[in-house]
C-alpha cells in the first residue's frame, strides 16, 4: 500500500555529517574536472606550440589515459569502497581496460611494422 510508508527522519548530527561528507566530495569532483581541463588546455598548447609530432602523440595519448583514470575514479565513483559490488566492477573494468589496451598495441604494431 502506498500510505504504509515510512518517513526516516534525521538527526541534526547525521544531517551536519552528510552536508560535510557530500561537501567534500563535490570539491573532489570539482578539483577533477579542473585537472581535466588543465590536461585539455595543456595538449591544445603543445599542438599549437608545433613541437615534433613524435613529441606531440605520445603526450597526448598519455594525458588522455591519465583523464580516463581520473574519469573513472571520480565521476564513475571506482573509488568508492562503501559497497560490496565495486570490487568486482574495478575488476571487470582493469581486466576490459588491459585487454583494449593489448588489442590496441597489437593493432599498432602490426600498422607500423
């Protein structure tokens, strides 16, 4: 039934618990998306900056797979330990990520060799 419901009311100190927790949380996610769009900035430069492109390729490829862990880790919650399931979740995600990561090397070594 719909009127059986229960209301779960806080105390002040769990209410001042959670504004604190969620507080610092949303200045983790704020600090993140400032460091992504820092790397972002910082490959745009070094394009505009015509240094060599075997310079340039390596180095944005390794600030995009910094941005992906960052992402992961801040805005898919992979750093949360509260929950039973993120375990297994890391896993699947790191073992996905290794193997991308291996079929996208074996692709590069067979286009440049």
């Amino acid at each position: 039934m719909g009127h059986d419901t229960h209301i779960h009311e806080k105390s002040v100190a769990q209410h001042e618990f959670d504004r604190r927790k969620n507080a610092v949380e949303m200045r983790k996610q704020v600090v993140n998306f400032a460091i992504m769009i820092l790397f972002t900035f910082i490959a745009f430069a070094v394009v505009v900056a015509d240094f060599s492109p075997y310079f340039i390729k390596p180095f944005i490829l390794l600030l995009a797979a910094v941005q992906v862990v960052l992402q992961l880790y801040a805005f898919m919650h992979m750093g949360e330990k509260h929950a039973s399931h993120i375990g297994t979740i890391n896993t699947f995600v790191w073992v996905g990520a290794i193997i991308a990561f291996t079929v996208f090397l074996c692709f590069l070594t067979i286009i440049w060799w």
